[in-house]
C-alpha cells in the first residue's frame, strides 16, 4: 500500500489561500451543525505541565465523505526555547476501505484552519461594520487570525496588537503590514490598551491549565465579539457567562472538556448558558447575533482538520507535490 507524505515545505508551497480554507470550515461547520459528522472530543496526554498531545479524528460525510486524524502536540515552553508552540501530523484514511491515503505535517492545517474558524464566527456574528479587530498574543495563531478575519471583514481598518514579549509586536507588524496596507497598525503597551475600543477582541495565548485570566468585563465595549482561541486562559469569565450569546465550535467538546474538571472551570458556562455551536449556526438552525457583547470559545476541532487536511491532499495531487512512501 502506497501512501502520500506530504512535508510542511510541500505543503507551504501548494500557495492555498486563506479564503480558501475559510470556505471549507464553514462548509465542515455546516454539516456538523447538518449532524453529518462523527466527532469524539479530542483525547491527550501530557507529558509535561500545560503541555498536550491530542489526538483528532473525525469523519465528515454528505458529499464530503472523509475520514483523518491529527496527533497534535502543544508545548508552551517551547516558545523560548526559539521552537513551535504546536507541532503534529494529519493522516487521511480511504472512507470506503479505512486505508491510509496520506500523511502530511499538520502545523500549517492547524494554525490555517484555527484562524479560519474564527473567521467564520466572525462573518456570522461581528458587525459588518467592525473597524477594529484587537489581537492579544502574537505567535503563529495571532497571526493566522488577523489574517482570516480581515479576509472576511474588509472594514477592518485598525489592529490594535500585544504580546507579552515587545519583539514579537514588532516583527508581527512588520511581517501584517505589508499585506494589509489599508489598516492602521497600533501596537498596544499593555493589555487593557489593546482590547479598548476594539469591535473584535481575539485572545491567542497559551493554553494553560491554571489560567490568570486578565481580561475583564469593564475594559470592553458594550457592543464587541470575543473570541478565545486558547481556552479560558484570557477572558474573566464574566466575558463569557454573562455575554448576549455565548457559542462554542463544539458543544459536545466544550462540555466533556468541562466535565473533566481542569478547563472552563471557576465560573465559565455551563450547558444552560450555550446559545448555539457553530454548527448551529452555520446550518442555519440558530440565527446570528450581531449586537450586546457576543462571546465564544473555539476550541480547535477535528472536522476543520479533516476539510482542511482534505484540501491540501487535493491541490497538492494536483500539481504533483509530495513523495509517495510503501507502507
């Protein structure tokens, strides 16, 4: 049996845009919300303190019809150390006879899609109008997330940034700028600075199991999204509980992570609290909401690895990428 490797170069070089990728998480999104995708929630060990290795698989069917996994490693420390906060492999699996079909890094899929998912809930429930996008934490998710949102929110004419450490700030506008010439580009001393004002509120940071969540209600907008992209770690949970709305991209996810008692704790929200998932919403079975403070938690899922992972497959089938290995 053969099997396609694909490397983070190969994939890099296919050149996939990130409408592209928009386009098929909002279509995962869909059919989950469609109850056409099989989803356990993502399982992990780890290794060290807030450190993971999780393992996704999922299948989407309808039309799709694809299965694959990703074995993903988050490792805080490694950002000083000078190495990637997140690391792994997809592997994509022959829905009618379960073969292996391809393995490919999974760093670009997953920093691509996670932006992309946020793009979604930002198309469904930002203003159209929103002009400033805030982003705290600068890595390779802060940088994804602008990206995707921007793409979906062409008013955006104003980032407020921060990281923790100033030289991240400096090389994310320098590296943003360029491709987003028509925004304004403001790099914030401080959190409480970063997030005032702004129409959209996206937190980036490490995933830690004991969160110091330094974003509270009073330095918000009344009218403003948040979306977490790293758990609980950031907002107050009053930003989430006490939201218009409150949404996950996964409801079975966000409450089986809850019920194991070390995320979404000390006062985050609980089942009855649950507007909607995405899914819901992208299906069309919830509507948005556009207005008050809406809140989400976007917790990473398999289904975007699998329309994501799938994509990259395709285009790279294409034009001839990869090497193919005997297993």
């Amino acid at each position: 049996m053969k099997v396609l490797w694909l490397s983070r170069k190969d994939v890099e070089d296919l050149g996939i845009s990130v409408r592209d990728v928009t386009e098929v998480v909002e279509l995962g999104f869909r059919l989950k919300g469609e109850g056409k995708v099989e989803m356990p929630a993502k399982i992990g060990i780890h290794t060290r303190k807030d450190c993971f290795l999780h393992a996704m698989p999922a299948y989407v069917g309808g039309d799709v019809d694809l299965a694959g996994m990703k074995w993903v490693a988050g490792y805080p420390p490694n950002q000083a150390k000078g190495l990637p906060y997140i690391t792994g492999i997809w592997c994509l699996n022959d829905s009618e006879t379960g073969f292996l079909k391809a393995i490919l890094d999974a760093s670009w899929i997953t920093a691509w899609r996670t932006g992309s998912a946020s793009a979604v809930c930002a198309r469904h429930l930002a203003s159209p109008e929103a002009r400033t996008l805030a982003v705290v934490g600068l890595g390779v998710q802060g940088r994804t997330n602008f990206a995707a949102i921007k793409d979906v929110l062409p008013s955006i004419s104003r980032a407020q940034v921060y990281d923790a450490f100033p030289e991240q700030t400096k090389r994310f506008v320098a590296d943003m700028s360029p491709g987003a010439p028509d925004v304004e580009f403001v790099a914030a001393s401080d959190v409480r600075s970063c997030v005032r004002d702004a129409d959209i509120v996206v937190t980036c940071t490490p995933i830690v199991a004991d969160p110091q969540r330094f974003i509270p209600v009073d330095w918000l907008k009344k009218d403003v999204l948040c979306i977490s992209v790293d758990y609980d770690a950031a907002f107050e949970a009053p930003v989430m509980k006490d939201a218009r709305i409150f949404v996950c991209d996964d409801r079975h996810q966000y409450l089986w992570t809850q019920e194991h008692g070390v995320y979404f704790q000390k006062g985050y929200p609980q089942e009855a609290d649950l507007y909607a998932d995405m899914g819901d919403i992208c299906a069309g079975t919830k509507p948005p909401v556009r207005e008050g403070r809406r809140a989400a938690v976007l917790m990473g899922i398999a289904s975007h690895d699998v329309m994501t992972g799938h994509l990259v497959w395709r285009k790279a089938i294409e034009a001839g990428k990869g090497i193919e290995l005997e297993l």
